[in-house]
C-alpha cells in the first residue's frame, strides 16, 4: 500500500536548485527504481536540501510546508547509508560465501512520531521502498496489542518506526535493544521536544540510552529531525540537544500554500459560531471538511450540534480510546464521514487525501498552530479553502496573518532567515562523512553495555 502518502511521493511544483533527479543526489538505481514506479522523477526542494546534507553525514533539522514530501527527504538518504555500509562490510570480507550477522530486536535507525497514525504512515513508505531496496522494518505505537509487536520484534532488524512512550516501555522491558542504533530521526520534532507537549520526558527515556550506548562503542549517531515550523525557543532546544545541527528549509517555510484560499468571517461572540459554521460548511458543500476546535468539550459540543442538523459527521481527540480513533479516522479518510471536527491532534504529521476545507471553529492559539491546520488541504496542488471564524479577541492576530499571505512571507511571528540559533546547512563548506567506511565496533557481536546474545536470538543472512 503506497501512501495516500502519494502526496509526500507525488511530483512536487516546488523549485528546485540542488538537483534534477534523484541518482544526481547520489542515490542508489534500487531508490530512484522505487520511486520511478510512482511516477517520481524530480525530487522537491526539501528533499533535495536534506538528502545532500545527510547524505553528508551532518545532523540535520529539515522544515518545511506539509505536504513537501519531509518523509522521504530523511527516509531516502538513511537507507542509502545502510546500503552503503552493508556493501562495504560484504567487500572487506575475505570469505564471501560467509554470511552476514544480523542480531533480533537490535535496529539501526529509529523514526519517532508522535501518534500512531503518522507511526503507520511512515512505516508504510519503508515498506514500500524496500520492495526495491532490501532492507527489514516494522512499526510499534501505542494503541496497539503488545505481542503482535514483540513478534515483529524478534528478527533482524533495520528501521524501527515507533512512537517514544511505547518503545520506552519495550527498553525497559528487554524486548527492544538501541546498542546498534547508528541514525535517529525525530518527525514532528518542534511537538516531541517541547516540554510543553508533554512528550519530553519520555524523548530522554528513549535517546539517553542511545546517546550512552554510542558513546560507550566510540560510535556516531546521526540525527536527522523534520517539522513544518521552527521558531523560538524551540531552535535553541535543537541546537542545545543535537551537536552541530544544520538547518535546511524550502522555499515556502513558515508561509500557508498558495494553493489556498483563506478567509476570516468575524462572528459576534462564542454564541454565533455554531450558525457562523453550518452557514461556511453550506458555502463549501462539496467533498471533505476538517473542524478545528482548541479543546476536547468544544469538539465534543460543536459534533454533537452537526449530527442534530444531520451532518455526517465524526471526531478525533485525545479523550477518545486508541480503538475509536482509529475507527472515527477510517470513518473519514473513506468518506463515510466528510467533515472530521477535531483538535489539534490531527493537525501535525497525518496525511489525508482530498480535503477541499478546513473550518478554524476555535482560532488557532498561535500562528504555528495556524500553519499546521492550514496544511491539510490545498496539497500536491489541489485548491483547498481555509476558513477561520474571528471574535474580538481574535482580530488582531488574524490581520496579521492575513498581511503576510498578501505579501507571500512567513507568517507575523516566524523569525525570518539568520534569526534563528541554528546554523544552515552550506554543502560547499561541509565534510564528507564517509558512509561507506563501516566502524570496525560494528562487526563484533557483543559489546559493553549490551545484553548477551542467546544462540536462538542470532540470524544470518545471505548475499
């Protein structure tokens, strides 16, 4: 299954300077094969900013609009990594017929999302690029039966996609091991890092023992990090916790898609924005609408109206059981509901196909916010229609973001480029980080720190 994700896979508009296609970037015939059979010859702009970094073997934070095509941009160069190092490890064998050892529930990348939604989304395109480019990955997040996951678990493993709680509880349960991580990438990386998101605490759980492990083996790890924003203080948290990070950005960081049509309805007060609501969704009556409220009882109040007046309707937030979210999100994505009323838990990472308007019920707390939500429709190109109901104490902030639509610039309060305490990625001036010189710690199987390896644990594999 290739993504509704094909709008992360899809030809982007965008412009691109660094490279004409994806081999030119330095990307095996295997990957640009995966891609071609999806029509993708072109990489966007993002992509070809962060392969070339990573590729470079710098520590990169990558942003830009959703819907850019940021999966690829770091899934691509890491596989490339790996391939690369097994190519190199096979060569300095002196016995060919000797195969590799690969050891069970020891991964080399980690991807942390922050839902589960957005864990089987990214898990999809793994997939789907290894149909071409052999590699082994699989998917844990919360939400979900432990023991089909610890199965998936029990083999030789490249790429773990998982949200930080559930992977967290696998570390300290032993079903899961990081002593061979070697590449970390954090999507969504301004919600995992923000102690104000509550993700924080379990982050460290998960990427302390990483960053022990690999400096126990005098090993390196590459991180790689993706977010539609970046703004303070949130680049300072980057710099301080990742050693040398770069910065890539597209061309339309931290501005809405010109795809959009934005409009700002002023309502009278919080009494008037049921009616203010049935009268926009019956202006845009025609494929799928998102609601954005900014809390569980709104969400809760403004579904329960649409249902009464016969709406087809469903919801998503963080009240309702795993279970029910991922029925309601089914429900949505296959049209058996055209209007999902949510809060922002649907905003940031989740991929949805066709949405023609998204209604802000409740006005975004801040313009990051705004971005995020306005992200979901107007993708690979399509039109979409952002409509955001204002009251007195909103008026203010919504004519900003209007000025800055108006001029084609990044919204009111986003620092503009040379601002932010992050140093952008030069490819002219930076090294080369030798991708296909393995680190000799690498070929032993046990090492300080790891647990013993039983003999039922170990797997080979063969050229």
């Amino acid at each position: 299954m290739w993504l509704n994700r094909s709008l992360l896979l899809r030809r982007s508009t965008l412009s691109v300077r660094h490279a004409s296609s994806f081999l030119s970037l330095g990307l095996c015939s295997e990957l640009c094969d995966a891609l071609q059979a999806k029509g993708i010859t072109t990489p966007t702009d993002i992509q070809a900013k962060t392969i070339t970094a990573a590729l470079k073997g710098a520590n990169v934070i990558c942003t830009d609009t959703t819907g850019s095509g940021k999966t690829l941009a770091y899934l691509l160069p890491v596989v490339e990594r790996l391939r690369q190092a097994e190519k190199a490890l096979l060569a300095k064998q002196t016995n060919s017929e000797i195969p590799l050892k690969r050891e069970v529930s020891r991964p080399k990348v980690l991807v942390l999302v922050p839902s589960r939604e957005l864990g089987i989304q990214v898990g999809a395109v793994a997939r789907d690029l290894a149909h071409f480019s052999k590699f082994s990955s699989t998917v844990i997040t919360g939400g979900s039966a432990h023991k089909p996951q610890k199965m998936a678990l029990n083999r030789p493993l490249d790429i773990l996609v998982a949200t930080p709680g559930r992977l967290a509880t696998f570390l300290k349960n032993g079903h899961v091991f990081v002593s061979r991580v070697e590449y970390v990438i954090i999507d969504e990386a301004d919600t995992l890092l923000d102690r104000k998101m509550g993700f924080r605490s379990i982050m460290d759980e998960v990427l302390k023992p990483v960053e022990a492990s690999a400096a126990a083996k005098n090993r390196k790890v590459q991180y790689l990090l993706a977010a539609a924003t970046v703004k303070p203080p949130m680049d300072e948290v980057f710099s301080k916790s990742f050693k040398d990070l770069k910065w890539v950005s597209g061309n339309t960081v931290h501005q809405t898609p010109r795809s959009i049509t934005e409009e700002f309805i002023r309502v009278p007060g919080s009494d008037g924005k049921h009616a203010a609501l049935r009268e926009s969704l019956s202006l845009w009556n025609k494929g799928k609408s998102i609601v954005f409220c900014n809390s569980t009882a709104s969400c809760r109040s403004t579904e329960h109206m649409l249902h009464e007046h016969g709406y087809r309707s469903t919801s998503l937030h963080g009240d309702i059981p795993p279970v029910v979210r991922k029925k309601n999100f089914g429900a949505f994505t296959s049209s058996e509901a055209s209007i999902l009323v949510c809060t922002d838990l649907a905003a940031r990472g989740l991929d949805m196909e066709a949405v023609d308007h998204v209604i802000n019920f409740d006005f975004p707390k801040s313009s990051v916010d705004y971005l995020h939500r306005a992200g979901r429709t107007g993708r690979a190109g399509k039109r979409g229609v952002v409509t955001s109901l204002i009251t007195k104490h909103d008026a203010a902030t919504a004519r900003l973001l209007a000025d800055a639509k108006g001029r084609h610039q990044p919204i009111a309060d986003m620092s503009k480029d040379g601002t932010l305490k992050l140093s952008k990625f030069n490819p002219f001036k930076e090294k080369t980080d030798d991708a296909s010189k393995p680190n000799k710690l690498a070929l032993h199987p046990r090492h300080k720190g790891t647990r013993k390896i039983k003999p039922h644990k170990l797997r080979t594999v063969r050229k």
